[in-house]
C-alpha cells in the first residue's frame, strides 16, 4: 500500500517530510584547506586526529568546535557595565538597615 502525502494544509503527512530548511541547519559542508595553518587543516589531519583518538572524524570535528566555543563563548550573560554613582548609593541605602549596629570590638585583616 503506498502513502500518500497530503498537502500541509491539510495537516495530514503521512510519510516523514524534512524541509530544507532544516536540512540545511542540520547539516554543514567542511572544506579542507591544501595546507594546515591557524586557520584550518587539511583532510589528511583530520584523518590522523581520528586515527589517534579512535573516534569518527566527526567526532573529532565536534570535539574542536566544542573547545574553540568554551575558549571564545562567555560562560556568563554581559552585564550592563559598571555601576553607576546612583546604584551605588541606592545599594548602600538598602543594605544600612541589615547592616550590625553598635561599636567594633575586634577586627581582622586578610592582607
């Protein structure tokens, strides 16, 4: 019996659809350089990374990418910058009733 895919309006597939869009995004075209350099490497290198490791040379792919992403990626959201005078204070004003009371008896320095 064969399927038969209704169009998508109709909201009725019956055989597994990947639009290229996802194709696309799924998948990444790897150019090798003629000569290894800072900038890329050629197949010959990858073969010899994935021979040593015993791994695909995927996996050795993902790998790199993956260490160049923990090396150049933040590991923390960017911040607003430095506080300003204002936040300062307000920060200062909000944290005086928590703050102890009374008078210093011993104090310690780390430096």
């Amino acid at each position: 019996m064969q399927k038969i895919a209704y169009c998508k309006r109709h909201h009725k597939v019956y055989n597994k659809h990947i639009s290229n869009e996802e194709v696309i995004m799924r998948n990444l075209l790897l150019k090798f350089k003629s000569k290894d350099s800072p900038y890329g490497v050629t197949r010959e290198t990858l073969k010899a990374l994935a021979d040593e490791m015993d791994v695909s040379e995927t996996m050795v792919v993902h790998l790199a990418i993956s260490r160049f992403a923990k090396e150049v990626l933040p590991a923390y959201e960017i911040d607003d910058g430095q506080l300003t005078v204002g936040d300062i204070n307000r920060t200062r004003k909000a944290a005086e009733p928590m703050l102890p009371k009374g008078k210093v008896i011993n104090t310690r320095s780390l430096l």
